[in-house]
C-alpha cells in the first residue's frame, strides 16, 4: 500500500495533482507580487 511520503509509488494521478498544486502555487506568488509591485520595488531600492 502506497502512503503520501512514497514517491516511487506514485500514480499519474498524484503526479498531475502535483504539478497541479506547483502551477496554482507559481500563479499566487506571481498575483501576489503584481498586487504588491510597489513594496517589492521599494525594498529594491534600499
């Protein structure tokens, strides 16, 4: 029986769910910097 920590024993199915997972974590970090261009660009410039 497979657990969650055994990756040689994964399906497709937990291999899609995880690039799902990295896509959806990739696109809120990408929001998050737009939302806070100007914060970001401030602690830049010190």
């Amino acid at each position: 029986m497979a657990t969650e920590g055994d990756a040689s024993d994964g399906t497709p199915l937990d291999e899609i769910m995880a690039d799902i997972r990295s896509e959806l974590v990739r696109r809120a970090a990408e929001a998050d910097r737009d939302e806070h261009r100007e914060i970001f660009d401030a602690l830049e410039d010190e």
